[in-house]
C-alpha cells in the first residue's frame, strides 16, 4: 500500500514532468521513484535473497544517494540530466523488486529492515511533491499539479490566538524502541530534559500575521534578525515566503489567491527566527513541542491520504499539533545521549546530517498520515524553505 502511493503521486505526471530537475536540493519524481526501489534492492534482495540478481547492474551507481558504504554515486546536481531509464522503464524496475520483496515478507529477522524500507519510501513521498512543486514553480504557466486544492471549509475564520501553558519540570524525551513500535534512530535514545514553564501557541502562525510583518518591514529591519539570516535574505533579495506572488501563491493547484486566515507556509528557519522576534515571542524547542504533543493525535489535521487528490493547507489551520506544516523549532539537530548509528550503510540514514541543521516537529500535508509521531525528528538547514515548513510560536511564563 505505501508503495502503491507513491506510484499514484505520480500518475498525473509525464515523463518529461518525472524527469526534470529544478535545482540541486530537489530530485526528479523518476529519481523518487527509483531511490526507493534501490533502497529496497540493495538492502534487502541484494543482502538477504540468496540468488537475488539486480535489475541492471548500471543502476546503483544512478540511485544511490549519499550511502558512502555503496561506493560513487551520479553527482546529485545532475539527477535530472537522466531522460534514460524512462519512467515505464523505472515503473517496471519497481515491479520487479516489489515481487522479489514479497519472497521475503515472512522473515521476522527482516521486517525492521522493511519497515525502515517503507518509512524511507514515506519520506520521499513528501519530498516528491515539494520537489515536484518547486519544479512546476520555475514553469511561467504555473501549471497545476492537481485539483482541486483542499476543499475550502465555510467561512469560518483562524482559529483565534491561544496558548497552551506548561509548567515544565523533567520530562521523558525521544522513544523508547521495542514494543513502542517503528521509529528512526535519530528519535532515540529516551532520556530526560528538564524544561523551564513555558507556553505553546494553539495555532500556526497565518498569511495574515505574515503579511502584517511584510507591510511592517519585517524583511528591512536587522534588529529582527540573526546575523547568518539577515545576510542570507539579503544574498537572496528575500521579501515573502518562497511561493508568495503579491497577493497570490503557487500551489500544487497552481497561482491561487492568497487565503489570509491558512498557515503560512514555505518560509525558512531563519525567516521563521524574525518573525517570532517581531512578534514578541520565540521558537519552541523540540523539547517543548514534544512534550505539548503528548496527548495529542498524530494522525489528525491535513496530511497525505492515498487516493484524496486534492492537496494542500487547511484554510483554517488544522486543529491539533500535526498538520499543514512542518513547525520549525530552535533546537540544533543533534545526537541524543548515548545515541549510536547502527552498524553497516543503513547506519548512514540519519546520524551523519547531525551538523548545522535545525529540528521541525509535527507534519504536514505532504507527510502521508500515519508517518509522523511526537518523536519525530524532521531536519533542514536554516535556509531551507521548499519544505511545507510554517511557523509555532513559545513564549517563556
Ligand atoms: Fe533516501
């Protein structure tokens, strides 16, 4: 089923679509395709089917990512140079490693491997349509991907400005593996943090609120900003989240009006940082987030369902902490304590990116429902802003 999604994703696409590459931090929907499929190739039917014969030698070299362990790899700002495998070609490599896969669904020693498999394929899910989005972006036509767009929910308005307060206190971080089911290794292992009280907002942060930091010179007055932010966003020339085109926006739907009361979306860490200066407030740490997750459903508000065909933001903000964006949080992407990659190329998956990125919390409505937990650790670099990535205020009490 997770592999049937990733398949649907792309039925809307042609080749050409699945083939183009719009700068290096993207990768084609035919290179999606394929990645996920070598993942499982190599890992799994390569090392642990006796007999097992790849689908192309040649392959490997074109669909390894960053995996050192598996030798050289195509440079990654050239992924989209790759016209040939074509996309039936790719879809039919698929094909071949899901039939050989299912040889092997029995074996208990193996379905963590699997599991991590299809986690793996989740993730690139999302990033397939951020990819594609950006993509479709640098198109003049501002073609649509899809529609429609979620379905715009009567006329109600942003859920009014609240805060859950906490009183902090030494709290139980991260998970605890085992029979607490799937998790990455990044969120482990558990450990106790001690928090001073604090607040969470109820809701993200609107266009509305983002407009109203434009208009007041958010994006002109250093004061609001962190020294690498501000020469960053003035390397770039930045005004507005990514997609915003004066009071439109690129959607997966195409340029659609701005809607005043939905998260904003697509703005970076360090955008995120001003923001929350100008508004008088902060970042939550990851620390933070996790602990007000508790109790709260992870599998609500907007994320990915298989067969919706309509994506993107609530209107209104989804209720809850999961949904519509990612939520930026203060918090250095680091090891846990005692944390130690596994053994092997798998042990490459997370550990390695522990260096100058920030964590996000929550979910968004790119991340296929069921995939993101209290525990997740999602990561960028500060300057990234393809991501469905909004913002969530804290405040110290
Ligand atoms: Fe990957």
């Amino acid at each position: 089923m997770v592999r049937g999604l990733t398949e649907a994703l792309v039925a809307p696409l042609s080749d050409a679509d699945a083939t183009i590459q719009s700068m290096p931090d993207a990768s084609p929907a035919k290179w999606h395709l394929a990645h996920t499929t070598w993942f499982f190739e190599t890992f799994v039917l390569r090392d642990h089917l006796p007999g097992y014969r790849l689908f192309d030698d040649a392959w490997p070299f074109l669909f390894n990512s960053y995996y050192e362990a598996e030798g050289p790899r195509h440079a990654r700002p050239q992924r989209g140079m790759l016209s040939r495998p074509a996309l039936d070609e790719v879809l039919a490599y698929r094909a071949h490693v899901d039939a050989h896969v299912e040889l092997l669904l029995h074996r208990a020693d193996l379905a963590e491997l699997i599991a991590l498999g299809l986690n793996h394929e989740q993730q690139h899910q999302e990033l397939l349509l951020t990819d594609l989005k950006h993509a479709l972006s640098l198109n003049p036509l501002a073609p649509a991907y899809a529609y429609p767009r979620a379905p715009e929910s009567g006329t109600a308005s942003a859920v009014p400005m609240d805060w859950h307060r906490h009183e902090g206190g030494l709290h139980r971080i991260g998970h605890g593996g085992g029979e607490a089911g799937f998790a990455f290794d990044n969120e482990g292992p558990a450990h106790e943090v001690l928090l001073e009280p604090f607040a969470l907002a109820r809701r993200l942060v609107t266009n509305r609120e983002w407009a109203e930091f434009v208009a007041d010179g958010g994006y002109r007055n250093p004061a609001l900003w962190l020294s690498d932010g501000w020469a960053w966003i003035n390397a770039e020339g930045l005004t507005a989240p990514l997609y915003w085109r004066e009071d439109m926006a690129f959607t997966l739907s195409g340029l659609q009006p701005i809607l005043p009361d939905a998260p904003v979306a697509h703005v970076s860490f360090y955008e995120a940082d001003a923001f929350a200066t100008w508004a008088g407030h902060r970042l939550p740490t990851e620390f933070e987030w996790e602990v007000a997750a508790a109790g709260h459903d992870p599998s609500v508000g907007v994320q990915l369902d298989a067969g919706a065909g309509a994506f993107g933001i609530h209107p209104q903000g989804s209720p809850g902490l999961f949904g519509d964006c990612w939520q930026w949080t203060r918090s250095a992407y680091l090891p846990y304590p005692r944390f130690r990659p596994a053994a092997g190329a798998v042990g490459e998956y997370n550990g390695k990116f522990m260096s100058g990125q920030c964590v996000l919390k929550g979910a968004s409505c790119a991340t296929p429902r069921g995939h993101s937990r209290a525990t997740y650790r999602n990561f960028f670099p500060p300057d990234k802003r393809w991501q469905f990535t909004g913002v969530r205020l804290a405040k110290d009490l």
